[in-house]
C-alpha cells in the first residue's frame, strides 16, 4: 500500500498495553491479535482503545501487560453480527509497534473523507454544541471505513452546515465512552463506544464555503 493510500487516515496512539493479546482471526496465514491500549488524557483520565496488530510484529517488541509503546497505524471499522443485528465494530489496525516513544502525541488521528449521514446538531443541558457526523473513509482494494465522530463549539456548527457528500480533513483524538443499553435478556448492560473528537477540520474551497462559514461566525 503506497502512501496516498495511507495519508487519508492516520492514527499515533502510545499507552500502556491493558490486557494480554488474545488471537482474533487469520487472513492468508498471517495470524491477528486484539488488545485494548490505556492512553492517557491531559485531564489525568485515560481512554482504553482496541488495537488489532499481526503476529509478525509481535515478534519484535515486548508485549507484556504494562508495556509502554507507540503504535502507529488506522482507525478501521468492521461489521460484527450482534444478537441478529449488525453491529459497527472500530479498532486501530497496527501498522508498526515499537517502545514508547515521548516525542510524539500520544493520542492523534488524521482523517480525510466523506460525511455519510446527515450530521447531528445539538446542545447539553449545559449549553455545550455537539455534532455528531459519520465519515467515510477510502480504503485499498475500494473498501471503505466508515468512522464516527464528534465535534464542538464552533466546529459543531460549522459541520451542521454540511451535506451528505461533502469531502472533509479532521484532525482529533480517539476516545472511549461507556454507556448503558437495556437488555430484554440481560438488564441494564454496560458498553464502550468509540469516537474521534474533533480539534480541527476543514473542508473543499468550493463556492458555497465561504458563505457557510459566514454563517457561523
């Protein structure tokens, strides 16, 4: 894969790794594991990410429980059937591994796509702006990664403005966020959902933006 095809999405993650790598699943012999990854936050909380890495570049680190590494590698999705429903997986997809490294931010994904649902505009309680958008993301061989997101404040109410189609570039951090989701068989259960926050984005220079950003400022 060359590097046009890598440039639109791009995730740095360095934490410590959670649980121990537990086998997923093999794709023309290459076998693959999943573990989660604790990154920490500014704020002094952490997020707890999944991170997919092939056995070939497991051999070359320690990979022990408490490990501090970077990875470098995608934020992909993937559909998982999930009590007769399909269900919209997400995970970091290692591209390289290697000790931890303290030059680098520890939590930064780069995304250029396509917004594939009407974004969601709304406000907190608190008066906070939140959008929600789904972004679609090319991948090789015309798959493509479709990757939830959410922005605030202004950034929230310059995606309101957008259509389905419009191509966008963000930049942001990927997040955990535990939920509740009730159950006829379980009860109340617990979840993880994962998301980027948006930091930054723009859009294609065409003739309406212009006149969209006016109308936000």
């Amino acid at each position: 894969m060359n590097y046009e095809e890598t440039a639109n999405n791009r995730v740095t993650l360095t934490g410590k790794i959670y649980d121990e790598p537990r086998y997923s699943h093999e794709v023309y012999g290459e076998g693959f594991y999943e573990f989660r990854l604790d990154v920490p936050r500014l704020s002094g909380q952490s997020d707890l990410l999944p991170v997919t890495i092939s056995e070939r570049l497991m051999d070359d680190i320690n990979m022990d429980v408490g490990e501090e590494i970077t990875v470098e590698g995608q934020f992909r999705s993937y559909n998982k059937l999930d009590e007769i429903k399909s269900k919209l997986m997400l995970t970091v997809f290692a591209r390289s591994i290697c000790e931890k490294r303290t030059d680098v931010n520890p939590n930064t994904v780069e995304l250029s796509g396509y917004i594939c649902k009407p974004p969601m505009y709304r406000t907190t309680p608190f008066k906070r702006e939140i959008s929600d958008l789904l972004i679609a993301v090319n991948r090789a061989y015309n798959k493509s990664d479709y990757i939830p997101c959410i922005a605030w404040g202004r950034n929230a109410r310059f995606v309101n403005t957008l259509s389905v189609g419009d191509r966008i570039e963000l930049v942001g951090r990927i997040q955990s966020r535990e939920y509740q989701k009730v159950s006829e068989t379980n009860g109340v259960i617990t979840k993880t959902a994962y998301e980027v926050s948006v930091s930054g984005l723009k859009t294609e220079f065409n003739k309406d933006f212009n006149q969209k950003l006016r109308k936000i400022i």
